[in-house]
C-alpha cells in the first residue's frame, strides 16, 4: 500500500559535515566508491535521576574511567566514523581516548584490531553539553552482523550521562584508559547499557543503492526481554532477511527504540517523546531512507492514560507528515496486546483496549502511510485477541520473546523494499 512515488535526482558527491547529512554515492580521496550509511545506532537519553534501577551509572557518570561498548553493525564497509553523544550532558565533557576494534568475547578485543579514533586529527576531545561530534573515518574493515567494541575513556568527572538504557547488551567498566586493552582484564563492572554512544557509519564496499531503515518505536522495537547480547530484536531479524532476500541494494535497519517510550508525552525514566525526538533519532541518521513507526502503546498504558485515540493518531499523522515533507518513506506497525501485562498491574485497563482498538482499526484502513505491519495480528492469541499467543510471551504477556520478535520480522512484505529509491538529500 503506497501513496507516493518518488521521481528524485541522484547525488554524485556531498561534503561531510558534523550534521549526519544524508549522503549518497561517494568517491573518496583514494578512488574508493561507496555510500556512507548508518550502520549502527542508538536512541540517547537523561542520566535517571530518580531511580536506581541501573545501579547509579547514569546519574553518577564516570571519572577515570574507560567504558567498553559492544554494538552490532548492520552493513558493512570498509571505513568508519563513530558518534558520541553528550547531548543530555550538564556541563562539557572530555573523551581522553577512543578505540575501535573486533569483538573476541565478552571485554576481550580480537588482538590487532584495535583503531585509534581521532577527532580533527585530535585524540582527545571536549564536546559541550547539548551536543555530539563525530569522529574522523578511519580505515576498519567493519562486517554485518560481526560485533565491534567500541571504548572510551572519561578521564575528568562526567557528572550525569548521556546514556541508552535496557541495551539488552552488557557494556564494561574498568579504571583508567584502557581503550588499548585486548584480553578484557580490569573490565571488572557492567551494564546493561550503553553511554555516550550514539551511532556508527560506514562507508560500504559496494557502489549498489544504499539504503538505511529505521525503527522508531518503545521496547517492544528495543527487544527488550529478547535474549541478552544475542542480537534478537526484529530489527536485527529483518536485517537478515533483507540481505538475504534482495541483493540489488545495500541495507541496513538502525533501531532506535526506547523501552517505555511515548508519542506524546516526554518522561523523565522513558525519555523525549517520538514527536520531540525524530530530528536527533530519525532524520539525522546517515542515509535515512525509511521509517518503521512502532509506538502508542504506552501512551495508553502509563498513567495518565491516553485514552483518545483520536490523540495518538493525530501524533502518528504528523510523524508521517514530517517524513513526507524530507521525502522518506514511512510504514506503521498495529499495536500488539498488553492485557495481563505482569509489570505493571495499571497498565491494562478495558478502556484503553479500546482505544488500542481504535487505533488499530484506523492503522489498517488509513492511506497516510505507506505499507502497514500489522505486527498485533502476528503475536496475538486467535482465541484470546487481547493477549500475545503464549508461545510468543516473554513471560510478562506484553513484550515478546526471541520467536515472538522472529514472527514480527517475518510477517514483513519485502516487496516493498525490492525497488530501488533514487533520491536526493533532504535538510
């Protein structure tokens, strides 16, 4: 189901910029021809404040201390740029050291792998509170689906962190720098998040159509509850289908899911509303091409209820409205069930079934967006249609498990990616 059809010019070159322009064919300095695309990428918050569900990392920040990141690229190339974030920061904050390099397992690095990155020719590098830099391209031979690690070293107190929480990946926490270390030994901390961390870019190996999809959405998008360090998220699952399934374009899908999120109502613990974030978390990424709008169910879930339907539509119009105005392509996924949610005896009440319901009912029947993913109907009990099947249930009847995020992945009609798009870039 499609409304538009695109009849765009094809960019030959385009200068980089700390912005994440949208880039497009490139040749480089050495004669390499490729795309920059995102290969990786994560949703960045407020250090939690309020809570210690995360054992303090967030609000405590860090001093002296190297944070050893492990992130899953889905594409790959042959060079790389990294993103760090201090965009929820309260004052400047000083990276002393970055690397990159292959993951062995667990904080140990593949020996010889390791890449220094530097930042305008620097290896150290301040960025004010509010923003992010990127790093210079490196040469690194960066391959879909094979984790890298990523470290970097805070040398000065940080104070609160700019952070993406419930990564369903463990990082790592050792004092001093220890950007340089291979066998994983002082990593003797971890959590399951990642900090300061906000993207990956590559620029691919091949001159084929490059194309960069991405998830906005809650924890359902974020995978949580998905298998720990596993890479299940049907994010992760769709990027495998892709590459498999069309090998006329280069892909990859950057999940920028946050676990409780909203469309309408910014939170302290579940971040900035997906209305407020699209600028930062969709429309910067590098080559952003597609949309993937999964949300609303914790709108009506989290209290204040919202239980107007009318309301969540109304912010969905209006996403799909600001991916229009850049020309990219937006699909939309139903709400999956949340009766008998164990985590939160609240959560569920019959008035926001119906207003799941509603929403649902206009998902499938508007003409705005352009595919629909009814991912309810894949996960749903047929004998009970306000629960997920069993056999999909993480356990809490709301968030499903690997085979439910599997399920999700591959109820997606891949024809609508089959043609390939030839756009110019938006700004």
């Amino acid at each position: 189901m499609f409304k538009r059809r695109f009849n765009l010019f094809v960019i030959s070159a385009i200068i980089f910029t700390l912005a994440f322009s949208f880039s497009t064919l490139t040749v480089t300095a050495d004669n390499k021809i490729g795309s920059w695309i995102g290969a990786w990428a994560t949703s960045q918050m407020a250090a939690w404040t309020t809570v210690d569900w995360d054992g303090g990392f967030s609000e405590n920040g860090f001093d002296d201390e190297t944070i050893r990141m492990i992130v899953n690229p889905t594409a790959s190339g042959e060079e790389v740029k990294v993103r760090l974030s201090n965009e929820f920061g309260e004052k400047p904050l000083t990276f002393g050291k970055a690397t990159i390099g292959k993951t062995d397992e667990d904080a140990k690095v593949i020996s010889d792998s390791i890449e220094t990155l530097t930042f305008a020719g620097e290896e150290s590098v301040t960025v004010p509170a509010g923003e992010a830099i990127v790093s210079d391209p490196v040469p690194f031979d960066v391959v879909d689906g094979e984790d890298l690690t990523i470290s970097v070293y805070i040398p000065e107190e940080s104070g609160p962190a700019t952070w993406h929480n419930t990564a369903n990946q463990k990082s790592y926490f050792s004092v001093g720098d220890a950007t340089a270390n291979v066998d994983g030994s002082g990593f003797t901390n971890d959590s399951n998040s990642w900090f300061f961390l906000s993207g990956v870019d590559v620029l691919t190996k091949s001159n084929k159509k490059a194309r960069t999809i991405v998830a906005l959405g809650d924890s359902i998008t974020a995978g949580y509850l998905s298998t720990l360090n596993a890479n299940q998220r049907y994010t992760d699952f769709l990027n495998e289908r892709l590459d498999k399934e069309i090998n006329n374009q280069t892909f990859s899908v950057l999940n920028q899911g946050i676990s409780g999120n909203k469309i309408l109502r910014d939170d302290a613990i579940f971040g900035e509303k997906a209305l407020d974030r699209l600028e930062r978390d969709v429309f910067s990424q590098t080559n952003v091409t597609d949309i993937i709008l999964f949300e609303g169910i914790n709108d009506i879930g989290h209290v204040p209820h919202q239980l107007d339907a009318e309301e969540i539509i109304k912010g969905m119009k209006q996403i799909a409205k600001e991916a229009d105005k850049r020309g990219i392509r937006i699909y939309v996924g139903t709400l999956t069930p949340m009766n008998s949610f164990t985590g939160d005896p609240t959560y569920y009440t019959e008035e926001g079934e119906e207003t799941r319901q509603a929403v649902n009912e206009w998902i499938r029947s508007q003409d705005i967006f352009d595919a629909v993913f009814d991912f309810d109907r894949v996960v749903r009990d047929p004998e009970n249609p306000d629960k997920i099947l069993p056999k999909y249930d993480s356990g809490d009847q709301l968030h499903p498990n690997d085979a439910g995020l599997k399920a999700m992945a591959d109820s997606i009609d891949l024809s609508i990616f089959k043609q390939p798009l030839s756009r110019t870039a938006y700004k």
